[in-house]
C-alpha cells in the first residue's frame, strides 16, 4: 500500500487522525465552518500534465526569498504568500511544483470544518507514483499554525513531507507546532473567505483507503465517488512577494464546533 501523509491529531480532539494508509494525521484533523454546497459536480480530468514532473529528483530550483502563487478554485481565488526562511526546503518543493503546474485540477480532498483545508495529491496517477517516495527532511518550525497558515502534512516518522499540504483554518499552534508541522507560507485574510468556503460535508467520514484510492485512480475517482469537492483549475506562480505580504489572517469571529472523532 501507498505511504501517504499522516497528520497525526493527539489531544486536540482527544483522537488521532489518520492519513490515507494511517489515521488521520493527514494535515491536521480539521474542524471547521460548515459551508453550502455548490451546486453541479466537478468536471472529469481532461488536462494533460507536465511531463517534467514525473522526475522529481530534476526539479530542484531554488525558489525567490519570496513569492506568491495564486489559486483558481471552484470557490474563487486565492494567494498563498510563501516566505523562503520560514521553511527553505518547503518553499523549494512548493515552488517548483507550482511551477511545473502539479497542482492543477486537484481536489481539495480533506476538508475538516474549523481545522484544515487539505490538498496536494495529483488527478494523474502517474504523477503520483513518481512522487510516492519523494520526501523531503524535516526542518525545524520556525512559525506558528495559526489560521492562514500553510504547512505539508507528514506521517509520524521522520522525514516524510513530500506533496500533501493544509491550510488551517484556525489556530492549531498548540498541537501541531509540537508535532513539527512546520509552515511555509500563509493566506491573507481576504484569501481564507475563499478557504473556508471548500465544501466540507465529506469531513474525515472517508474509507482508510481513500488516499491509496486517488493516488492509483486520480481525479476520476473522486468526480465519481466523492462529487461535491471543490478543486484547483489552476496554481500559477504570479510575483515575488510585497514587504508586508506574509501578514497572517486575522482570526474568524466565529469558532467552529469541533469536528467528530
């Protein structure tokens, strides 16, 4: 089976959270805001993908001190403001697969109301088999995950980032900053109206295959079985980064219930 990206949740909810092969650790165990769904359903896989990304190992630009890459959802747009130092191997690792435009047509696959938006699994099975075992080294977590923030999930074991990443959705500094999430980048204010929009009904109520399921299956999978997902049409890096860009959102003014365990 797949090793996927684990976000292991211990305390905040008085469970664990395992990601695809394990429990929910994929990004954090997410509670937040429920949101209506949209209506229609998401569009089946029709884009071809960058050949350059079935070589990870060659994609290894080293990204602008900072940048910014814009995301065009089914629910808006949105910016994540990357700051190189904050986390350098991240940054690199995110800004080449924006690049390379890895994250095009992918699902938003976890959403957990008032705890994480969680993405970076590919519509293209082949391109996540030549990730399956790209993983990056863990770095020391120099930022906090509070609301707006951007960090790759991971399994429990060390050294296990590789393409998956979350939003949080709110403050989540005092359990995963623990764990070693280390964030990268942050959404702005404006930016998390959109975040926190993803359809969200789905919740952690999916089977324990579900990631190993969109990795050998892609976006077909999900269009099929899992309709009501919201979806990146496009991540494109637009420009090195404002001064004052790396401002985190505000925090909501509301709290939402926690999410079941």
């Amino acid at each position: 089976m797949r090793k996927l990206a684990v976000l292991i949740l211990v305390g905040l909810f008085g469970c664990i959270f395992p990601v695809g092969a394990q429990t929910p650790a994929q990004a954090p165990s997410q509670p937040k805001t429920s949101t209506a769904p949209k209506s229609g359903t998401t569009p089946t896989t029709t884009h071809a993908y960058d050949r350059a990304l079935l070589r990870p190992a060659l994609l290894k630009d080293k990204a602008p001190e900072t940048f910014q890459v814009k995301f065009t959802t089914t629910r808006g747009d949105f910016v994540v403001t990357v700051t190189r130092a904050w986390a350098p191997l991240g940054a690199d690792r995110f800004y080449n697969l924006a690049k390379h435009h890895f994250f095009d047509n992918s699902s938003f696959f976890r959403v957990v109301p008032g705890f994480i938006v969680q993405f970076g699994l590919s519509s293209y099975p082949p391109v996540s088999a030549a990730w399956e075992t790209a993983n990056m080294k863990d770095e020391p977590v120099l930022q906090s995950n509070k609301r707006g923030y951007v960090t790759y999930a991971k399994t429990t074991r060390p050294n296990t980032r590789s393409t998956q990443m979350f939003i949080n959705l709110k403050d989540n500094s005092g359990s995963l900053d623990r764990q070693g999430f280390a964030p990268f980048g942050v959404v702005d204010d404006q930016g998390m109206r959109i975040v926190e929009m993803m359809y969200d009904q789905y919740g952690d109520s999916t089977p324990d295959d579900y990631q190993d399921q969109i990795a050998k299956k892609g976006k077909a999978y999900l269009d099929k079985s899992y309709p009501k997902l919201d979806y990146i049409k496009t991540a494109t890096i637009i420009s090195s980064a404002p001064a004052d860009a790396s401002k985190p959102a505000a925090a909501p003014k509301t709290v939402a219930p926690p999410a079941k365990p």
